[in-house]
C-alpha cells in the first residue's frame, strides 16, 4: 500500500522526534557524564570547600567528573534557582546551606518554593560559630560579654557578612535570649566583616569556625565560646555558648540537594556514596580539621534537619524584624 504524501511526512516527522527523547536515569547507569554541584558562594570559603571535598570523593566513587561551579549573588538564591529549574535527572546538585533555611522567612517573592521544589540527598557536615571579639574588648568568657553589653547598651557592634545572613541571625539569637543590645553591622561578604573586626572598626562577631580558625590560633582574634551543643575538637577548651545562655544553639551546615522529581534510586545512589564518604577516615579527618561534625543519615533525616532549621531562624527573623536588603 502507498503511503500519501501528507501520511508519509507526518510518519517521517514523529519517527524523528523519538530519538530526541532523552532516556531516563536510572541507578545502575548514573552517572553517565559529568554531574555540576553548584553552590551560592565564592570560591575559598567553607562552602567551597565542602563542595570540592565532597566532588572528589563522589567522583572517585562513581567514576564521573563532578564539576563544583560557584554562581554567587542575592544570598544564594541565583544559584538556588538555577537548580530547582534543572531537569531532576541527577545531573545538576545544590550544595544547600543554612542559607537556605533563612531566605525561606527573608524572601517573600521568591520564584520557588524551597521545601517544596527540593529532594533531600545527604547531609554531610555541621560546624559551628565562633562568638569572638577584637583583642581591645575587656571582655574574655560569655558572662563577661553579656555584663559588657548590658553596662554599655548600644555600644557594642557584632559584624556579619549580610543582613539576614546566618552570622546575622545567630547575632540576633544571642540578643534575644541574652537580654543585650548590641547594634548589628552588616558587611558584604564575610571577609570584609572579619578584617574590620581585627582592625577594631567592630568589636565583636559570630563567624563560622572555618574561617577564623587560623586568625584565633595566630592570637589575632579572642574566641569567647562555640555555638553549637558539644565543644568543638579543634578548639577543645573553649566552652560553649549554652553554658551560659541555656537553649543556645546556632550552626552551620551542609549537605546535597536535588531537583524535585529526581529518581529515588539515583538519590539513594548518592546518598550512599556520601555515608561511605563520612566513614572514610581520610575524608573524616579532613572535615574535622575544619572544625565540623559529621552528618551521616538517610535522605529523610537531611529534608528534616531542612525543615527544623527553616522554623526555628524563621521564628529568629520575624521577632528581630529583618529584612532582606
């Protein structure tokens, strides 16, 4: 039988469309090609650090290159955005961050929906703040800081590396279950923020321990205490925050989301090459280096630690009124 000229093209046409339809992911397979890890921040900082950690350990594990790309900008949700817009194909991975877990109560106009356009992955570590201030504070323990402030009201500036930053927030935590008014001094970036504390412009800042871990040791900055529940391992003497503020608590974390829609085998994969990774005593010894604890767990434990950190700085951003800028 003669196909018509119409009956023939319109065949021609949708046999050609067929291979253009990508297969689907599948565990057995993934990954097939190189896998982006994107995270919110610029190269250098834990962020980066973490993510490049992480990239070597998840290509050597799964035989793909894992490309850390950074795309920095409107704290973090240019990089968030971008994606929770990718195919859920396990091709394209956020490094998620506290950050995350703020700008859900910061943001009121997002093009997204956090918790609902995500698929929890893996958590991989927790560090905590340092509370720290310039050598010239007469200040050495959290009693004395918060007998400090309290005689000197308004006097005090706490540095943060942006409004609504999670060194911001754990800021105002502090403020709030202290009973202290210290004025807040946002920087764009958390590098500027530390430079000015050590030159004395502010006296006073919550940062990440990475980051001043180095600057502390060199006697450039005094460490007062950590945030976290449990003292840290690289600074074992120094005691924390809630010893003297009960219920404190403020942290930092990181771990892998993806896309949602992205298959349940291919998130498992991953997830257990990230659970391998956090028992490897070589990577082990890395992350602890930089001051963090280990989060090991299921994809479910990770969306939930997401969602206790979004209600609990949500409540700390609307009782201190911020803004995003």
């Amino acid at each position: 039988m003669r196909l018509s000229r119409r009956k023939f093209l319109h065949a021609a046409a949708g046999s050609a469309v067929v291979p253009a339809i990508p297969p689907l992911a599948s565990a057995s397979d993934y990954p097939t090609r190189p896998v982006h890890l994107i995270i919110g921040y610029p190269p250098g900082g834990s962020a980066d650090m973490t993510a490049r950690l992480t990239g070597q350990w998840l290509a050597e594990r799964l035989g793909q290159q894992f490309i850390v790309e950074s795309r920095p900008g409107a704290a973090t949700n240019i990089a968030t955005e971008s994606v929770l817009r990718a195919a859920p194909d396990g091709y394209t991975l956020l490094l998620a961050a506290p950050a995350n877990a703020t700008n859900v109560t910061l943001f009121t106009q997002l093009n997204f929906d956090f918790m609902r356009d995500i698929t929890p992955v893996a958590g991989i570590i927790r560090f905590p703040d340092v509370v720290e201030v310039n050598l010239s504070v007469p200040v050495h323990t959290i009693p004395e800081l918060i007998s400090y402030a309290k005689a000197n009201p308004g006097k005090l500036n706490f540095a943060s590396s942006g409004i609504g930053s999670t060194l911001h927030v754990a800021g105002e935590l502090f403020k709030m279950m202290a009973g202290v008014d210290i004025v807040h001094v946002p920087y764009r970036g958390g590098a500027p923020a530390l430079v000015d504390l050590m030159s004395g412009r502010v006296q006073l800042m919550f940062d990440n321990l990475p980051i001043s871990l180095e600057f502390i040791k060199a006697g450039k900055l005094r460490p007062l205490a950590v945030t976290t529940t449990a003292r840290s391992a690289v600074l074992p003497d120094l005691p924390i925050v809630a010893d003297f503020v009960p219920g404190y608590e403020a942290s930092a974390w990181y771990g892998i989301v993806a896309p949602k829609g992205t298959p349940a085998e291919i998130v498992d994969k991953l997830n257990k090459a990230i659970n391998a990774m956090l028992t490897d005593p070589t990577a082990k010894a890395r992350f602890i280096d930089l001051g963090a604890s280990l989060l090991p767990g299921s994809a479910a434990d990770f969306g939930n630690l997401i969602a206790a950190e979004t209600e609990k700085w949500g409540k700390v951003i609307k009782f201190a009124g911020i803004k995003s800028e």
